[in-house]
C-alpha cells in the first residue's frame, strides 16, 4: 500500500508538455529537455511509468495465466456467471487459443513495459546530469527491462527482443535461449551498480518495490533454476551462488509472522521480501479480495464494497495444507464461517447470511451441473462450493469504486530463494556454507516450516520440496513456473461432471504469439502447437 507511484501526477504534466507538437501555444512548465531530468524529484517522476505499468495487470491477468492453468486456482461459471466467453475454463482445460483475452493483453503489457523502459533510457543517455547519477538510473531501468523480459520469456518462450525506442523496424523473434542469455548478461552487467539493502529503515523504504542486487540475484536464481527449461542446459550450481548472493546480506531474514507479509499494511519494514509490487485502493492490479473472496463474508471482513463468488482453488491443491499447527492453512477459508479476530484467527461468533440465521459454510468440492461446462451452478450452496483464500488478507479499506486492495504482492522473497537452494541441491548441486552454517535442503525447509508453526520434516525430497513451494507460495504467481519444471504441467484433475477434458499436449507450456501481433509484424513466428 505504500505510495511510491504519487508522482504520476508531476509525471503526466512532463509527458504533456513534451508530447506538444505545436510551435505557437504558450509555455506551460519550466521542464525542457535541458534541464529534465536533474533532481531525485525528476528522476522518481520520469520513472514512475514502468512501475505503473507492471502494477497495471501483474495480479489480474499475468497471474491469471500463471495460476488458472494450474490446480492452485480457478474461477468457475455459476449459471452462466463469470463465464466470461469462458476464458477461464480455456485456461483451466488449457485450450487457449492466440486471441485469447489474456494471452493478448499480456504480451501487450510486457513489450509495453520494455518500449517504456527504452524510451527511459534514451531521456537518461541524454540528460544534464552526472555520470554517476545516469549510471545508477541506468541500472535500475534495465533491472526492470529484465524483469519484464522474464515474465515475457516465461510464458511465451521465443520473442523479440528490443532495445531501442522508437521501433523502425519490426523486430523477429528471437529463440527462448538467446533471450535467456540477453536477461543473464543484462542483469550481470548492472549488479555492480544496483543499491544493496542496509539496516537503515529510510533508504530500504526508498528502494522498496525498484530493483536491488537481491533482486538481481533473485532473479538469476530463477532463471538457472529453470535453465533446463529455458535452454536445455540445467545449471542448479548457480542457483545454489545465487541464493548464497542473496543471504550473504543479513539485512534479509524470514520474517517471523507468515501473515504480516501480505497484509494490508506491509511494505518494506517485511523483512524478507526482496521485490514487491507496491499497490493502494487507487492503483489497479489487486483485485484477490474482489475475485477471490466470497461476498457474502464482507459484512464479517467489515468490507463495503461489491466482491464476486467466483475465484477459489481445487480440493487437490488444498490437500496439501495437511501439516498440524501450520498458520499458513489459515490462509484458506473452508468450513463454518466465524467473524475473524484481527489477529489471523477467528471467533465463536457465526458469519451468518445475510438477514438469516444461517451460517455460511464454505464447501471444498466444485461439482459441475450435469452438461455445463466448468459451472457449478447458482444455488446459495453452490454460490459456497470452492475453498477461498485470504492470504492477502481483506482490506478494510476497500472502497466501492475500486474494489481494490492496498497488500503489496511479493515477486520475490527470501522463503522462495531458501526452496530454489533446496530445489538445486536435491537435484544435483553442491552444499554450501552461508554463515558457517553448511545448510541442507531439509535445514532451509524446516527453517520455513518453524517460521509458520509447522511440524518439523524430518526428511525432504523433490515431491516434498514441491508441496512445500505450494504451502509457501501459494498464489503468488509460481504455480506454473513449478509444474513446469517438475513435468507435471499436463497433469489433469477432473472435476465432478466434467464435460470437458485437459488439452495434455506439452506445446501448451508456452503461450501462443497473439493473433494481434501476428497480423501488425510479419517478422514474428507462431510458436509450435498454435
């Protein structure tokens, strides 16, 4: 909820003056290209919109994609409701096509963000400022470039890749390895100048939601962990190097509270989270209380905002939560309903219906109407059907034009860099020592499990370790990423009634090159099964 982007007002003044194409209007700012940009003030301001850009579809259709395809989530029709041209029964059944909503509109944000980011850098090559200043400003534009280049390589695999602004010629597409070493080298190159994170609260909260060398790290650490899918070459040695990068710096540690990471008022006093994305009630990409709550609970939550039945996740992903005392089950809603007690439990006193007596009972299973696709139907029972979350918990603070919630979304945190080190260890990779402490991969597990409550493991293998990333990183936007790379992406669960049946072909790993795209730059090619 922290408000990094208020400066998209000063922002939009700048864009204004600068897009003016008139020679004989009055001058209305003092800002030319002279003297813009020179102050941290310019800079923060020239910036903002390739953060306002990711925060824009990074929790709705970009997770959509990730999470719908999987067992962690899904939105079913309830009598035709939520249906939506049955976008969401595409992702689910992975029968998407290359105009599908989603697939369209992702590719769009992406290659926005990374044109915003090269237009970022032509005005910073050209400012009046010192090298130092350009250098570090630099550094950051191209951290963001490379994440946005990330979640384009991670869901469509082969596309171009840009560096320039304005586009003359429309690029081809470029294969998913070389765009994986054009991510590796650009991060490598500006770890030098990226800001380390301190234990000085002001300059963290600074730095909070824009690039670091943790997240660089972070992010390397992602890419080699999944190397064998992106290039064919495994290299889980340097996940474990990354990861030792990240934790070498003690101003990281897990934070003791599982449930104050993702609360309304989280932000950079989290101790672990390494890069967020900052939202508020204004800023448009989270909306997990307005799709995935149920409407009927707000009057418990103290919400007074509109909120839909729809999203919720499958009963086999929820089995998972089978640990005893582990707080994180507490992030799901099943069962008899109770007005919560503010401190991540609940009381003896019934959510009831609304002007009932009824209580609200929230059933794990989805059973379909005979002959509807995907559609559970619209009875109050069924409206119930599907377990919710609340790991970002309902904010108060909701207002009814927004719908939208003030959590910050973690991209990448400690607890996830701690499973990647276990991850590259089972699978091949050395042990080594951070800290004097020669760390295995049940060590970091149980280092995860204590910080929730959970029963210790007394023994952790690739099956285990993957649960373990479903009990931790539940709907933060990985699910697909680990399927993937387990080989477990075809994997189909079939609902009660299904009528329809999985697409099990494993082309559907990657997303196909938009219609759209297709038809405005013919040097782009369809990636295979599409």
């Amino acid at each position: 909820m922290k408000k990094i982007y208020l400066f998209l007002t000063g922002l939009a003044a700048f864009v204004l003056v600068s897009s003016c194409n008139k020679l004989d209007v009055p001058v209305q700012s003092q800002y030319v290209k002279s003297n813009f940009p020179t102050t941290t003030a310019d800079y923060t301001a020239l910036l903002g919109t390739m953060y306002s850009n990711l925060s824009s579809n990074f929790g709705v259709s970009y997770w959509r994609m990730q999470e719908l395809s999987t067992d962690e989530a899904i939105i079913p029709a309830r009598d035709g409701n939520f249906d939506d041209g049955g976008q969401y029964r595409q992702l689910h059944y992975h029968t998407w096509t290359f105009d599908h909503p989603n697939v369209i509109t992702i590719w769009q944000w992406g290659f926005s963000g990374i044109n915003t980011c090269n237009r970022l850098l032509g005005v910073v090559n050209n400012a009046n400022s010192s090298p130092s200043v350009k250098a570090a400003y630099t550094a950051e534009i191209r951290g963001m470039r490379a994440l946005y280049y990330y979640f384009m390589m991670d869901l469509y695999g082969n596309v171009p890749i840009i560096t320039s602004f304005p586009v003359n010629t429309p690029p081809p597409t470029q294969p998913r390895a070389k765009v994986f070493s054009f991510i590796e080298s650009e991060l490598l190159a500006i770890l030098p100048q990226l800001p380390n994170k301190t234990n000085n609260s002001a300059t963290n909260t600074l730095q909070y939601g824009r690039p670091t060398r943790a997240m660089a790290f972070a992010l390397l650490a992602k890419m080699y962990l999944n190397a064998g899918v992106y290039t064919g070459t495994n290299r889980f040695q340097d996940v474990v190097t990354m990861a030792d990068s990240v934790q070498n710096n003690t101003n990281y540690s897990l934070d003791a509270s599982y449930r104050s990471i993702f609360l309304p008022n989280n932000g950079p006093q989290i101790n672990e989270t390494i890069f967020a994305i900052p939202y508020d009630q204004q800023i448009p990409g989270n909306q997990f209380t307005r799709f995935g709550f149920l409407a009927y609970l707000a009057p418990a939550y103290g919400l007074n905002a509109s909120l839909s039945i729809a999203m919720s996740t499958t009963p086999e992903f929820y089995n998972r939560f089978n640990l005893p005392n582990d707080f994180r089950t507490n992030t799901w809603l099943t069962g008899p309903q109770y007005y919560p007690d503010g401190n991540g439990g609940f009381t003896n006193q019934p959510a009831y219906f609304q002007g009932t007596t009824t209580q609200i009972v929230i059933t794990p299973q989805l059973v379909l109407v005979p002959g509807k696709p995907m559609d559970v139907g619209n009875t109050i029972a069924s409206q119930c059907e599907g377990i919710r979350s609340i790991k970002y918990y309902p904010d108060p603070a909701i207002i009814q034009a927004t719908r939208l919630n003030g959590n910050d979304v973690p991209v990448l945190r400690l607890a996830d860099v701690y499973l990647m080190k276990a991850e590259a260890i089972l699978r091949g990779a050395t042990m080594t020592t951070v800290a004097g402490d020669l760390q295995t991969p049940l060590e970091l597990v149980n280092k995860i499990r204590a910080r929730s409550g959970a029963q210790l493991a007394t023994s952790i293998d690739l099956p285990g370790l993957l649960d373990e990333r479903a009990r931790e990183l539940s709907w933060e936007g990985w699910r697909r990423n680990d399927l993937i790379r387990y080989g477990l992406f075809e994997t189909s669960y079939p609902l009660p009634n299904d009528v329809l049946t999985m697409d099990t072909d494993p082309t559907r790993r990657l997303f196909p090159v938009p219609s759209t795209e297709l038809k405005t730059n013919p040097n782009l090619v369809q990636n295979p099964g599409y």
